[in-house]
C-alpha cells in the first residue's frame, strides 16, 4: 500500500499534492497530510476510487475541509481527525453523505453545518462511525437535522458509538432500513425529537448506554424514541440509557418512548431475557419474530454492556465531561470543535444562520509528519477488517 501526503490547501484535482488530486489515486493508499489549515472546496468532494485511509493526525495542526458536501461513494475507506463543515446554505445539502458504499470507518472527527442533514448514511452496510462529533447543523431553517441512518438491505448493520450529536433539532439519529447498533453516544439539546424512524419495512435499533441531556432548544425533555405513526415491522431495544433528570425514565427506558401501539418494543429481563414492551406484539408473524430475535441475538449477544461495570464508569464521565475529551477532532485545539463542548458544558445553544469563516481561526505549518500503522487496517492491500475491529468494540 502506497503512502502519498497533502502538501497543498489548494482544492484542484490537477495540482499534485491536493487532497482532491491524491483522492483520484486507483490504488489503495494511505493519505497523510504535510500541511494543516482549511482546504476550502470550490465543489463537493467526491470520493469515489475504493480503499483509502485519510488521516489527518498525521498533521502538524487541524486539517480543516468546508464550503461543500463530503460526499463518499466508495467502499474499504477510512476517516481520521478531520474536521468536515459543509457551510452552505443556499442550498441543500448534507455536510457528510456515505451513500451506496461497505466497510468504512470515521473516528475522531468533526461534523456539522449541514442545511439538509449534518451526516447521513444511506443504503449501506458495515459502517463504523464512532468517537465523532455530529453537531450544529444550520437554524436557518426548520430543518436544523443530525444524522440518519439506513442500510441497503435488512441485513445491513450500521455502528454509532461514543459519538456526540448536539444542538440538533432531530434525528439524534434517525433510522431506516437495517441494523443499527448505538451505544455510548451522548446526546445533548435533541430539539423536538431524539430518534426516531419513519420506516415501514424491517428494521432493528438497538440503544444502550446513551446519555440524555436537554438543552435550551430540547422540547421533549423526557422522550427519547418515537415510535412510527403507522404499521411498521420496526423492533427497538432500549436499554440503560441515561436521560439526565429523569429518574423513572432512566430506570425504565420504555416510558421515554411515543406510540408504542406500533412497532415492538423490546428490553431485557433480570436474567438476560428479551421482553416485549408491552407484552403483546402485533404486525409480526412467527415466523417475523424469530428472524427479528436472531438478528437481535447477533447485535445484542456479544455487546450488551451490563449495568454494574462499564456503563457506571461511563455515566460518571458524561456527568463530568471527561467522556468530552475523547471525541472529534480535538487535534490542537479546534476552534468549533472546543465551542460545540462549551455549549454542553454551558448548556447553551449555538444557533449558526450564515455561512461561517472558518480560516480567521486556524493557522498551518509544514512539518514530515508519522506514519501511523493501525491494528484493524491491511497495510498491503488496504483492506478494512470491520470484523476485528468490532470485535475490539465489543471487548
């Protein structure tokens, strides 16, 4: 696998040394970065060539992309330590879209100003996103939106983990199609709405450990899922998540849930066995269940984090914010990375209507930067072991 470095802010594909040029590259490679600053895009970024990792630890500074969408149609990928704003609202747009793509990875970075959504997901399979910020979309309009998420197929699994989403008026995430593990995020000013799915084909959502904070803008302080309005094969786990202020909510997650008429809503008993809540089902078949309790027993098995260890430690983090220091690009101090913290350490609201300067805040140098080698990555071809790398989730 060949090493190849962003030597150049400038954002043309014919000047070597670009990101946008390095990005056309047709074999595997793994992106370092020689500059930090703000690349700012004249056009989305379209990532469309398979097997990359971008990492942008390897910078002496932040490595900063706006002005356009970040838009992955890719598969085999890896994201590093960027901090992505989209900062366009004449249009609709999504700061970050993975659309139609397997098997990628981002971890540690910053994602927000979308006008449409900040992040989303759609019609995928074996995506990570784990230990980033998805934080303050535009409040232009009504939309102001996080993140959804949705597979290609019900046998999709998408993972959220250690994530924290903040200042979103909904989809804190929402969920489509598929499997979706999410566990460990913190949630903080969820708008009107948390989660949620509209779907009416099959879907799973398993939630655990995730922590509640109400914000300024947080109408629904007590409400963490809704359920669909109309007949829907959508089963939703809930289990330990903490939701700040709210004792009965936090001991029994199923009165934190709208319209539990439809859908089935499942927890789990003093000795591990799945409940329904309540306890009749409707809309599912024999035949139904029993796919939806294997695909449950797969995702829940080997990652159900019990009450009494790694959830209480957890919990005291969120409480102190120490959980805060573990999430985004906090490289160097991002300027937008530090006020999305503030305002939940605050509880304040930033509510961003125009484009922002991101340049007046961030300077760069050129340094030879390290080249980091990970664990769950095949440097020889580039091939991303989402296996092993869940499995170190789950450990």
């Amino acid at each position: 696998m060949q090493t190849k470095y962003v030597t150049s802010l400038l954002d043309d594909k014919n000047i070597p040394g670009t990101l946008r040029n390095l990005l056309e590259t047709k074999e595997p490679c793994l992106i370092l970065f020689k500059v930090s600053g703000v690349i700012n895009l004249s056009k989305r970024l379209w990532i469309g060539n398979d097997n990359f990792v971008v990492d942008g630890s390897s910078a002496p500074g932040p490595v900063i992309i706006t002005g356009n969408m970040f838009y992955v149609r890719a598969s085999n990928m890896m994201f590093r330590y960027l901090t992505i704003i989209g900062n366009r609202n004449d249009i609709d747009i999504d700061a970050c879209w993975i659309l139609l793509c397997h098997n990628i990875i981002f971890e540690y970075c910053t994602i927000m100003l979308g006008s449409d959504e900040v992040l989303s997901i759609t019609k995928c399979d074996d995506i990570i996103i784990k230990n980033c910020i998805i934080a303050n979309p535009f409040h232009d309009n009504k939309h102001a939106f996080g993140t959804i998420l949705s597979g290609s197929d019900d046998h999709s699994t998408i993972w959220f983990i250690n994530n924290l989403m903040a200042n979103c008026s909904s989809r804190n995430p929402s969920f489509g199609t598929g499997n979706f593990y999410v566990a460990n995020n913190y949630i903080y000013n969820y708008g009107h709405r948390a989660s949620y799915t509209s779907n009416t084909r099959d879907s799973v959502c398993v939630m655990i450990n995730n922590y509640y904070k109400s914000g300024p803008d947080t109408s629904r302080h007590n409400v963490i899922f809704n359920m669909p309005n109309e007949s829907s094969a959508v089963t939703v786990f809930l289990h330990n998540n903490y939701i700040e202020g709210y004792p009965e909510q936090t001991e029994d997650n199923s009165l934190a849930v709208t319209k539990k008429e439809n859908g089935q809503l499942l927890d789990i008993d003093k000795r591990g066995k799945l409940k329904i809540v309540p306890k009749k089902d409707i809309y599912l078949t024999k035949h139904e269940r029993f796919k939806i309790y294997r695909r449950l027993d797969k995702i829940i098995r080997h990652n159900l984090i019990h009450k009494n260890t790694t959830s209480n430690e957890y919990f005291e983090g969120c409480k102190d914010y120490t959980f805060l220091s573990n999430v985004g690009n906090n490289i160097n101090d991002v300027y937008w990375t530090k006020k999305i913290l503030d305002d939940v350490k605050h509880n304040t609201s930033t509510k961003i209507l125009d484009p922002i300067d991101v340049s007046i805040h961030e300077t760069h140098t050129n340094i030879d930067p390290p080249i980091n080698i990970y664990n769950y990555v095949d440097m020889t071809n580039c091939v991303i072991d989402i296996d092993k790398c869940i499995s170190e989730l789950k450990s």
